[in-house]
C-alpha cells in the first residue's frame, strides 16, 4: 500500500507510527510530496487506522508494480552518447575482456574512427568455469579509462561484485549488471548507489516482469537511470549460444516506452548472424546495440568466436547507416 503525507507532515514521525504497528515500510522520495511504501502482508493494516495518523494524507493500494521505472528519464546521456528513442542509435563496442593495455588502447582507437561512443570491456568477468580467464580487475579499468579519455569514449564495464564497487565506479560512465547477477540484489544496490546510469543485463531465465522489478532496486536505490540489455535467453537450441528475446525488445520499447539495448554478440554467440539479428533488433524498437569487437577475435581470450573484427563492425555500421557521422 501506498501512503502519501500531508505537505509539511513530520515524516520521521509517521514512519515511527507505521513500524510500531508492525508494518514493513520504505519511504519513497523525489516525488511531488514523501510517500511510504508499505508491506500489507506484514501485518493486518486498517486502512482507516491509517489514516487517522496525523499528516497521512491518503492510503492507496498501487497501482504500478515499478512506479520508478515508470516514472525514469526517456532520455539518458552517457559520455558521449545520447541514448533515446529517437535519437541515432546507440553502439557499444569492445571487447569481451580487457586483455592487456595495448589491446584496449588498439581496440578503442578503431572503435573510436568508426564513429562508436561507448568502449566495452571487462575488467572483471564472471565466467563458467573457475579455470577460464577471469579478468585483470582494478588494473584493467584504469587502462579502459585511459584508452577511452585518449579516443573520447565513454566506458561500459561489469560489475560484479559489491567489494569492486568503487573503483568501477571512478572508472565507469554506465555500469553493467551481467546476465547471472540480474536477481543479486545487494550487488543492484551497491551499482545504484554509485549514483551512473546502469546497463541491466537480463537474467538468461528472467521474466520481463523480474527484469522491471530489478530496474526498480536499481531505481530505489539512487540509480538515476537504468538501460535494458536484452542478451539472450536460455533456449534449447545449440546451433546459437542463446534465443534473442525479440518480442520482449519489442514490448519495453514500444509498450513500456523505455530504452533496450540489444547484445546480439552474447545471444547468437556467432559473428556470422551479428548483422541480420542487429537490424531486427532496431526494428524491434531498440535504441542501440552492444557488439563485442576484438582487433584478434582468433586469439581473445574470451568470446572470441562472437568477436566483430573491426572491419565487420565497419561493414555493419554502415549496412545499418550508422557509419561515421560523429559520436553516438
Ligand atoms: C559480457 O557482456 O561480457 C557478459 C558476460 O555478458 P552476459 O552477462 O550477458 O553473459
Ligand atoms: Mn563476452
């Protein structure tokens, strides 16, 4: 339930009020008056007992599940990208792993000629098996920093766990919730509460509707914004990594009104079908694309088979008339 205060009204006051009765409660604020969101299933709640608490304006059973997601910014800046429906689509390219200083800076520089905004690259990766290449962590992000500042890029990288918190942060303009974190709430708050807009991967098992509740811990927790990655879902299929939820692009674009980005890179698992599902993704409404791109995808150590050499994310780019025509 919803209860919205009275101009003026003592807030700790009422939240005191509210907890002795034994509610759950979160104060919501940033909106035109505070509002406590309460938990009815925690206790018993009169809704007249309520409102007969001093300052209590009104008592409403919600009507929106996410009122945050809602309610969040159609137009988010990042670097130097603009990222809105409407605007010139949104590329993110790099790639996989940030392997070694001279890889990002290489990789950054051809990006960066062919007119893409956004660098990729992790830092820290969450990989399957613990024998694979987990990442170069902390000294990776200070050479993703250095190789975007040098090109004008802005930086995407993981998150992956809360002790990292701050250094992705100093590094970062967009954080990224991987796929396998989606539902890891305590790490959703420690990537909001570094205040950057957030990359929300969806969970390869996750429901539309959990992915809209994830964006709403982000949101709750101080995220000014928060950009869906639709990445692929679980399928049954070998013949491609995962199943590209097409049909869900479609519904938080075009119902929701909110921004998608596209990873054919992570759904497809093979660079060969990268520009056919890149153009049904823009067609599907999305704002922009994240494609791994790899100056050597024969030798990354990581993702290679799914890497775009940066000749292919040239030929893309301009297929999709995206090609160089400035940032974005
Ligand atoms: C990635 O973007 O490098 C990644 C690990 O993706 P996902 O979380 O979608 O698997
Ligand atoms: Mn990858």
């Amino acid at each position: 339930m919803l209860v919205t205060l009275e101009p003026g009204a003592d807030a700790q006051a009422i939240q005191c009020a509210l907890v002795e009765r034994g509610l759950w409660v979160r104060k919501l604020e940033g909106g035109a008056s505070v509002e406590f969101w309460i938990e009815s299933q925690s206790a018993a709640v009169e809704r007249d007992g309520l409102l007969g608490i001093r300052g209590v304006a009104s008592v409403a059973v919600p009507q929106r599940l996410h009122p945050l997601v809602d309610a969040q910014p159609r137009s988010i800046e990042i670097g130097p990208a603009r990222i809105a429906r409407g605007a010139p689509a949104t590329v993110i390219a790099g790639p996989c792993s940030v392997e070694s200083k001279a890889q990002i800076l290489a990789i950054a520089e051809r990006v960066a000629a062919l007119g893409v905004g956004l660098l990729r690259g992790g830092a820290y990766k969450p990989r399957t098996s613990p024998y694979a290449f987990q990442g170069h962590g902390e000294r990776a992000l200070g050479w993703m920093r250095e190789a975007a500042d040098r090109f004008g890029l802005g930086v995407v990288t993981e998150l992956l766990d809360q002790a990292s918190a701050a250094s992705v942060g100093a590094h970062a303009d967009l954080i990224q919730i991987g796929s396998r974190s989606m539902q890891s709430f305590p790490l959703l708050r420690a990537a909001a509460e570094l205040k950057k807009p957030i990359l929300l991967k969806r969970g390869m098992s996750a429901t539309v509707e959990e992915w809209l509740l994830s964006a709403e811990h982000c949101l709750v927790h101080g995220a000014p914004a928060v950009i869906f990655c639709e990445r692929g879902i679980r399928g049954f299929d070998q013949n491609t990594r995962n199943l590209l939820d097409l049909g869900a692009v479609a519904l938080l674009s075009e119902v929701h009104g909110l921004p998608v980005i596209v990873d054919p890179s992570h759904a497809l698992g093979r660079r060969d079908l990268i520009p056919a599902l890149s153009r049904a993704a823009l067609a599907a409404g999305a704002v922009g694309l994240m494609l791994e791109t790899h100056d050597q995808p024969g030798v990354a150590l990581s993702d290679g088979p799914q890497a775009l050499p940066p000749s292919e994310l040239d030929a893309l780019l301009r297929g999709l008339g995206l090609a160089a025509t400035g940032k974005r």
